[in-house]
C-alpha cells in the first residue's frame, strides 16, 4: 500500500491530493483489495475534531482525509505543497463513478433518506449508463439496534460493492465508518456528506465560481441559514484563532 504525503493543518494528516489524484489511489486500493476509508474533509471537520478526540482518532485511522473545502488547499499550497487541490465530494464520487463505469466498479449507497437516494441512483445513470450501483439503504432517523445493524452489514455484504458510499454528513459517517470498516467486505467506504443531497438536485450547489473562490459557504449559508449559521459564522472564526495557535505552537516547537 502505498504511502499518502499529506499536510498537517491543526494536527490533522489532510492528504495532499487532488481529484485525479485521489481516484488513481483509490483505484489502487481496489486491485490490491485493501480496506480502508476515506474521510472527505471541509474545515468544519478540522474544527470539530479540535474538540473531540475519538473523532481525531477516527480520522488519524483515515486512509485519506481529502481537502474539501478551499481554505484547506490554500493553507496547503501555502506550506508549500503544490500539488494539493480541492477534492470535493460530490467531484470526487462523479469522477470515480465516470471511471469506474469502465472498470466496471460496483457501487452502494448508504445515508440520506429513500426519495433521495432513489433520485440519486437516477441522476448517476442517466450520467453513466453503464455504472453497476448494486443497492442502497437510508437508515432511520433513530438509533440502529444490533440486529438491524447486522442484516444491513449482510445486505451490504451480499451485494459485494467495490465502493461503499456513505452519506451521512460528518461526523456521522465518519464514526459510522470507522466502527463498521472491520464488519465490511467492500474495499473502499467513502464519506461523501452532502453529496447525495447535490448530485440527486435535493440542494443546490453554488454555481462553479463560487467553489473555484472558496465562497461556497456564503452560498449554503444564504440556503439554509437556520442550519448552518453557527457552522459558518461560530466555525470560521474559531478555525482562524486554531490556524493561529496552531502556528504559534509549531514555531516554538521548532526553536527548541
């Protein structure tokens, strides 16, 4: 398996990728039939983490913790990193779905609701007609108990998906993937948030400038202000006062 480079922002190994990047790797892991999963990362999953440490564990024990958002990459490309460029989730499942169309990768959905994981399987077929999506499943919105936990590992199982795709937002899913990654047989699981919600037309994304600029969160912002004021207005700030704690830290490290 080979070794991911990465960028440490605020203690956290973000791996220093791109889209085509990222699939070439995760292309790898399915012929070597390794498992592991992928953790996609916007900066509200730096600064969550800060706070929690099962949930820093959980994404240290990440085969990649991609950079989401573009604050990510600009601070990458600032330690010197050129090659780190945003590696976004709905990019990243519709890159790996358009290639594994040809390689003919079996995928399974996980998260959302069941209206929307059904629209979304339609989006994803009409995009690629020749893509194998082998089922889907939206949990309840409830605590799942031990027997239901285990038929929807066997359900998952039987259909014997290359690629697990895990919708759940973070750090939902990131738990969920980290305690279920040992139950699996699929190589990949990858946590893709809002992905599912985007690609099936559920929400709408910010236009493709907006991403390019890094403003996508003045977007979602502007959608669903209700939801996600404190995310963006209460996280912001406190990944600013970490970047420049963090940075102090690092300098004083180094004199020693």
């Amino acid at each position: 398996m080979r070794m991911m480079k990465s960028v440490d922002i605020c203690d956290v190994p973000v791996s220093s990728v791109n889209i085509p990047q990222a699939c070439d790797v995760i292309d790898g892991r399915i012929n070597d039939r390794k498992k592991v999963y992928i953790c996609v990362a916007p900066v509200s999953t730096i600064v969550d983490c800060q706070s929690d440490h099962e949930y820093k564990k959980v994404l240290n024990n990440a085969d990649m913790i991609t950079p989401d958002g573009m604050p990510l990459v600009w601070i990458g490309k600032l330690k010197g990193d050129k090659n780190i460029g945003r590696t976004y989730g709905p990019d990243l499942m519709q890159a790996l779905c358009r290639s594994g169309e040809k390689k003919g990768y079996k995928h399974y959905l996980y998260g959302s609701t069941e209206s929307t994981c059904g629209l979304l399987r339609n989006v994803l077929k009409r995009k690629f007609p020749n893509i194998d999506i082998r089922g889907h499943y939206a949990p309840p919105y409830r605590p799942v108990h031990a027997q239901e936990d285990e038929s929807i590992v066997n359900e998952i199982n039987s259909a014997d998906p290359d690629i697990l795709w895990v919708g759940l937002g973070s750090p939902k899913q990131d738990f969920w993937m980290y305690e279920h990654r040992a139950k699996l047989k699929a190589p990949i699981i990858i946590g893709v948030g809002a992905a599912f919600d985007f690609i099936a037309g559920v929400k709408k994304q910010a236009p493709r400038w907006m991403r390019r600029f890094g403003l996508e969160w003045f977007f979602r912002l502007c959608s669903e202000p209700k939801r996600l004021w404190k995310r963006y207005f209460l996280g912001n700030t406190k990944f600013i006062y970490l970047l420049i704690k963090h940075s102090i830290k690092s300098r004083f490290r180094n004199k020693r």
